[in-house]
C-alpha cells in the first residue's frame, strides 16, 4: 500500500507541476503583472516546488536524510535528463548548436556551491549561527556576489512551456490550485518515502535522493522536451541548470527551517559520494560547454556522445553504490 500511495503521490506531484507552467506562463502574458515579477515568484518556482514542499515535509517530520537528499538527489538526475536526452537525440547534436556563454555562468554557480557544500560535508565547521550551518551562509553571500553576472533566464531557474489560450481568471483559479495539490501531494510523497524506508529496511538516504528526487524531477523532464520539441536547445539546458540553483537555494531555507543545528550535520555519510557525483556529472557537462566553442561537425557519434555516457554510467554506479550502503 506505501508503494502504491508513493506512486500516485509521483503521479500527481508531476501533472500539477506541470499545469503549474503552463498556468504561470498564461498569467505572465495575459496579467498586468511584470515580466521579472511573475517569473520570479511563478515560473521559476514552478517546477521546483515538488523539491520545496516535499523537503519542508521531510524536516516537518524529522527526517533530514530525505530532505537533503531529495534536494541533492533531483539536481543530479536534472543533468541526468540532459545526458538521456543527448543520447536520445544525438543526431541533431544539441550540444553543437547552442551559446555555451549563455550557460556556461550558471553551470560554473552550480559546481561552486557543490563544492562547499562536498567540503562541508567532508570536514564539517563547528561554527554555525542560529541553528544554521556556516556553509549555508557562504552559499548565500556567494550567490549574491555572482547574481549579476547571471541572465535572468539563468537566475529564474526554469523556463515556461508554451501559453495556453485560457481565460486569465480561469489561468489564476487553476494555478492556485495546482499550488495546493503540489503540497498535499508532495508531503504525501515524503511521507510515504519515510515510511517506505522504515518498511523495507532500504537507506533513507537512497530513498530520498533517488526514489523522491526523480519523481519531483520529472517536471524538469517535461520541460526539456517541450524545449526540444521547440528545438530550444538553449532553453533546455538553461532550464536544468537554473533549476539545480534554486534546488541549492531551496537547501538553504530548507535548514533555516531545521531546528535541531546544521541540517548537513544530522545525514548519513553516504549524501557524500551524491555531492561528489554532482561535481563530476556538472564538471562533464562543462566540458561538453566549452568544447562546443571549437564545434567539429567531423566528430564521429562516439566521440561526440562520450561524455553524457559518462555521466549516465556515473549516475547509475553512484545509485547502485548508495542502495547498498
């Protein structure tokens, strides 16, 4: 019964997430409301806040290993998306044709605040403020400091999916809606999570950062192929790398709210080889980047695919290396 509520719970975080797109990106084009006003507290939340809603859950309900780990856990199966698609679609070489300066600043944000966040974790600082960690504070002075070398696109951290002709009235009523079935249904997600934890004996890390990760995840997923359908190669990526910045953003809020000290000092060892993982899988994908500026239509497929086909391979030797932990 846990497996079958955790499921349903998926199915419906993932369909309101993604009414939540499309109803804000109706409300930014049909409402008085700014551009930067509605993308900021609409859009870019949108797809995230299955993250926000079932983290705030997992601390609600004392389990910091599934609040964590859903967090770090969905920012690693984003770039996961991206390899897949890669692969999938490796003849049109998406990677060939896109700007890499307009993604290159949020890729190399992400991979800084996986760092402090990996030497946290690998040499944890006694010094904390307020019950909150003193790596959350380095993130957010961090954050505010290369804020203005990142486009909006890249700070607003998704990107909508194309408008709806619906009335704006109706668009509002929806998304308002959509906002309360993503908490009921992300709450039931984690609590499902933790009781499927405590049920079958698996780590309520593996739980959190795969299981629950890839099922808040999947709104990221219908937004990469709503780009790849617009042949939007850039907004594709944008929106994975934008999303992983406001999962880290949402980290920092989720241990504001973590009453019992630094919510990085209460998780299992293992949430250490899923940060790592991050920094490897984002450090491939800045590769991919940069080598984009000396494009090669000569590449042959294999050496054009090799490096999402590490990054998947890592992914799934990571998961496996975390079950059995």
């Amino acid at each position: 019964m846990i497996f079958i509520i955790f499921f349903l719970a998926a199915i419906l975080v993932v369909t309101a997430a993604v009414y939540l797109n499309q109803l804000g990106d109706v409300i930014s084009k049909k409402s008085s409301l700014s551009g930067a006003v509605v993308g900021t507290f609409l859009i870019a939340g949108a797809t995230s806040l299955p993250e926000l809603t079932t983290s705030l859950t997992a601390v609600y309900i004392d389990n910091p290993d599934i609040a964590v780990g859903n967090m770090l856990g969905s920012n690693v199966f984003n770039l996961l998306i991206l390899a897949s698609m890669d692969l999938i679609y490796r003849k049109k070489r998406f990677f060939q044709r896109i700007n890499p300066n307009a993604n290159l600043p949020s890729a190399w944000t992400g991979l800084a605040f996986l760092i402090i966040l990996s030497l946290s974790l690998l040499f944890p600082v006694p010094i904390q403020f307020f019950n909150i960690g003193m790596e959350m504070y380095i993130i957010v002075l961090f954050y505010l400091f290369v804020m203005k070398y990142l486009t909006s696109d890249d700070d607003d951290g998704d990107h909508p999916l194309p408008a709806k002709d619906i009335p704006l009235s109706t668009a509002i009523k929806g998304f308002i809606l959509a906002v309360v079935a993503v908490f009921i249904s992300g709450s039931i997600l984690s609590i499902a999570g933790d009781k499927m934890a405590e049920v079958t004996g698996m780590n309520a890390s593996f739980v959190g950062s795969f299981l629950i990760a890839a099922s808040t995840s999947l709104p990221e997923l219908v937004s990469v192929l709503a780009a790849f359908k617009l042949a939007n190669y850039n907004m594709a990526i944008g929106s994975i790398l934008g999303s992983n910045l406001y999962n880290i953003k949402l980290l920092v809020l989720t241990d504001l709210l973590y009453q019992k000290g630094p919510i990085l000092k209460s998780i299992q060892g293992t949430h250490i080889y899923l940060a790592l993982l991050g920094i490897a899988m984002t450090l491939f994908f800045i590769y991919t980047l940069m080598r984009t500026r000396q494009v090669d239509r000569s590449w042959s497929s294999w050496n054009y695919i090799m490096p999402s086909l590490v990054v998947i391979t890592l992914y799934f030797v990571i998961s496996y290396r975390i079950f059995f932990l």
